[in-house]
C-alpha cells in the first residue's frame, strides 16, 4: 500500500496499518508409550518417599491428564476408591467439579503405583498436621502451594530423563493417547467423548488434537494407555507367573520321574502287551 501511495503522490506515512504476522506452527513433541514407560520406572531420588512421589504422580497424570493447577488441589476424599471413580475440580471453569471413571489398573490394582497404593501405603508416612486433606504431598508433609512450584519439583528429576518434559506435557499426552484409543476401539475419533474426560470448555480445543492424534496413529496404531499398563503389567507380574509355571513343570516331573523308577502293582496285561514272547504264548 505505502508503494501504491508514493506512486500516486501520497504521503505514505499516513498508512499506519501493519499486517499480522503469520501464525505460529503448532508443535507437540509427545512420548510414545515405551518412553513414558520408561518415566514412570526410573529412579529419581535415593530417598524412597521422595522417588515413589516423583514416579506416582506421572503415573497418574498421564493416564487422568489433568491440568497442575488441578493436581494441587486433588483430595484425598474426592478418590473413591470402591466406586471406581474420581471428582476433579477444574480450576478453569470456576472450580466446577468433573467426574471421570480410570482404569481399574490405575485405581485398585496391587501394582505399587495405582492411587489405592499411594494413599494407603506411602502418603500416610510423611503425613502431619500440615498435610489436610490434599492428595499429594512433599517429604515435609506439605503439599504443594502453587503451579510453579510443581513445575520446578517435577523438572527437577525429570527433565534430565526427558528434556522436552513439562508438567503439561501429560494433558496433550492424554488428550492423544485417549483419541487414539477411541480410533482403535470405534474405527473413529470420538472427540465429545475425549472432551468430557479432558474438561476441554469448547469443542475446538479437543478438534485441535485431533491432527496429532493422526499422526501419532501411523507409528503406534495401539491403545496407548492400555499398553503404558501392560508394560508395567509385564515387568512385575509375570515374573510371578514364570515361577508358578516352573513349580508346576517341576512337580510333573518329579512324578514321572517317580513313575519311572516304582512300577505299577497288578498291570500284568501291560507287560505281558509289552513282552513279544508272552504275547505269542496268549496267542
């Protein structure tokens, strides 16, 4: 516009319209369920508390894809364990509760990082007076004061292991991992239903993922949730079931071994059938 105006004698500084800059692109750099796999199971710290606090709360947060401000302020009362579900406050929408149903595996399960675990077993050892009602806790019994001071926390330990990691990096994990499940259970990306889980206000938010959920699909046509699970699953139960397995194989045999050396009282038939020469002599 400013050379259109010079070329017809106008003052061009009188055009004071800018244009907008293009658009930023979009990028997320989301772990596959290995990786995530592997963030769950490291070690992080060699005090056991601290470690098991680091290692429950990405365990949960990637599979709940809560937003920190609403893992803060989590509850211990709004966890109900028997009915399988969970109450979340969404600090977002005014402190609206939000009820989602988690994978058993995550609630009840005796895998060491399931919620059932972490409030019975390893939140009552650093509780006190300090502590109220709030779900996670520091090693001090205090919980966490603010957003920022959980970033720092879990960047800590984190980041180290994974350095694109930010608390947030579990709610657009989530948000993937759930429209990837959705494709692969209904052949279709069912966004109203990954909405309601996310607490997403409009539906454009949860659309937006969807792309990505494209793309991610191409490499890891699995439910990713599920298989973050079957991982763990893998690694600490059917070491169990190996042993069984080979108790079992071992009594068998035992018993054939036993068989082989004491012969049976009274089977005539059997050794004579086994015998050629007595066998003509029958005949």
């Amino acid at each position: 516009m400013k050379t259109f105006a010079r070329a017809f004698g106008i003052e061009a500084s009188i055009w004071g319209y800018t244009p907008p800059s293009p658009p930023k692109a979009k990028v997320k750099q989301i772990p596959l369920p290995p990786t995530v796999h592997k963030l769950i199971h490291a070690r992080y710290s060699t005090n056991h508390y601290e470690n098991a606090l680091v290692t429950h709360i990405l365990t949960h947060s990637f599979h709940l894809g809560w937003r920190p401000s609403e893992l803060i302020i989590q509850c211990v009362s709004d966890v109900y364990l028997k009915e399988g579900y969970m109450i979340i406050t969404e600090t977002k929408k005014y402190n609206q509760p939000r009820q989602i149903w988690p994978d058993n595996a995550l609630m009840t399960s005796k895998q060491k990082k399931s919620l059932k675990n972490y409030i019975e077993c390893w939140r009552p050892q650093v509780a006190n007076k300090q502590s109220g009602d709030y779900l996670y806790l520091q090693k001090n019994g205090k919980p966490f004061t603010s957003t920022a001071q959980l970033n720092s926390y879990l960047k800590k330990y984190v980041k180290e292991r994974f350095p694109s990691f930010h608390p947030y990096l579990w709610r657009h994990w989530c948000a993937i991992a759930r429209l990837i499940r959705s494709k692969v259970e209904t052949k279709r990306w069912d966004i109203w239903d990954v909405k309601e889980w996310m607490g997403h206000e409009k539906i454009d938010t949860t659309e937006d993922y969807v792309k990505f959920a494209k793309n991610y699909y191409r490499n890891a046509p699995y439910d990713w949730i599920r298989a973050v699970l079957k991982f763990y699953k893998s690694k600490h139960v059917c070491g169990t079931v190996k042993r069984r397995v080979q108790n079992h194989n071992n009594k068998i045999a035992k018993k054939v071994a036993l068989a082989s050396v004491v012969s049976p009282v009274g089977d005539k038939c059997s050794r004579r059938d086994s015998n050629p020469s007595l066998s003509l002599e029958r005949a």
